[in-house]
C-alpha cells in the first residue's frame, strides 16, 4: 500500500520539479554577521556523558526568535552490521529534542558562535523489528522540559547541548548555513537547492523506520520516526527553493 502511494505521487512531483531542475553549487558568501538571521547546522554526535556514541543533530535558528533542535544519540555507537531482514532486532536511541527556546543568539557568552536556551524532552526509542516488515515502538520519556543549553564553538566547528539531569551530548558541526532570508530544510542532497535530487533520495527511502538500512534521520523532515507522504509533502512544498 505505501509503494502504491509512492508509485501514484512520485511521478507528480517529477512533473513539478523537471521544468526547475538545473543543480547548482552551494554558493553564496555567508551574510555579515549583523546580517544573519537564519542558521541551518548539520552535525554527528561524537561523545554522550564523555564516552564516544554516534548520532545526529540538525538546528534551525531564528536569531533572537526561536530554534528547533533535533538530536538522535546512538550510545553504543551505530551497529556494524545491518540487520538481516529474517531476524528479529531491536534498534534503540535517545531523541533529545528542544521545545521552546528563550534565547536564541550569536555570540551571547563570548566564547560561542551560537547560543540556545530554553526547556528540552529526551525520549527513550525503541523499535523491536520483526523482519523488516513488522514492528512495535515503544517510546518512553527520561526527561521533559528540562533546562538546559547548546553551544555551538570553534568557529562553528563544535556543539554541545547540556541538559539538567542529562549526559552531555557532544558533537561535530558538518554542515552551517548562514543566510539573512530563511533556508529550506529539505536540501539533503546539498547543492543549494530543494531539487530532483533530494527527491529522488527521499523517494528510494519511502516506507522505512530507523534501523532499516535505506532509513535515514536526514530524510525524515518531520522526525516522526517513518519516511512517508509527510515528509514528501514537505519537500514539495520547499521543491525549486534556493539557498
Ligand atoms: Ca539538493
Ligand atoms: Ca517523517
């Protein structure tokens, strides 16, 4: 049922996008400073409590308005070996996730580039597959609207996010975008523009939950935890934006 779907919106948007298509490189000198007023980061979780984990986070800011922070913490690390599709397996993570910031600033203590306050939840996931085909969730909550803070450092080459009562998660910065107009989430392909590309790349996804090989937190827009209709909506919502 859910290829089905694909199948029927697929070639839709492939008719919105084709007239648009023409990738073009990431380019664009970064505002000044005092200019900017959207930041995009990308980054991997390196470190949770100081032990070395995996993950991934991905913030969009408003300077001086209000931030949406996403963070998935692998603290065993990422399995080395995809899970066969006849067994069953359980793939577990921490969601860490900002629900409403108070500050939202560039350089606010001094040492940061990026600053953001405000109250967190952290989720406990997990998804117990039976095959690749059958599964239960179970979301529990370790923590919610907690205090806490992340710090983005080193010429934007470092985060940190510190929560009350939480292991310090730790990362690396792979991607920042600065701009002075607001910059479309759905670029995961990055050559500065929602195009057939990322499309493309979200459509081979459909259907899929973390843990499933083709899954991937880059894809799933809307972090509900599922590839779907939604997160291919909003793709073609942002389809020809430029960045
Ligand atoms: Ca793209
Ligand atoms: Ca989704």
């Amino acid at each position: 049922m859910k290829k089905r779907l694909a199948l029927i919106v697929f070639p839709w948007l492939l008719a919105l996008i084709l007239p648009a298509m023409a990738a073009t490189p990431l380019e664009g000198e970064p505002p000044l400073p005092e200019e900017i007023s959207y930041v995009m980061l990308k980054g991997v979780v390196t470190s949770y409590g100081g032990a070395p984990a995996a993950g991934w986070m991905r913030t969009y800011a408003v300077i001086g308005e209000g931030a949406e922070v996403h963070t998935i913490v692998l603290p065993s690390g990422i399995p080395e070996e995809p899970p066969s599709p006849e067994e069953n397996f359980t793939y577990s993570f921490l969601y860490v996730r900002l629900d409403n910031a108070s500050i939202v600033e560039l350089n606010y203590t001094g040492l940061d580039d990026l600053y953001i306050s405000g109250v967190w939840s952290v989720y406990n996931v997990t998804f117990n597959y039976y095959g690749y085909e059958n599964f239960t969730l179970n979301i529990e909550t370790v923590i919610s609207e907690a205090p806490g803070e992340m710090l983005v450092t080193n010429e934007w080459s470092l985060f940190t996010i510190s929560i009350q009562e939480v292991p310090v998660i730790a990362g690396t910065v792979t991607l920042v975008v600065q701009r002075d107009f607001e910059i479309p989430q759905c670029d995961v392909v990055v050559d500065g523009e929602v195009n057939l590309w990322d499309l493309m790349a979200t459509a081979q996804a459909y259907g899929t939950t973390p843990g499933l090989p083709l899954y991937d937190f880059e894809l799933d827009f809307n972090f509900d935890f599922v590839i779907d209709i939604y997160d291919l909506l909003q793709l073609s919502i942002e389809l020809g934006k430029e960045y």
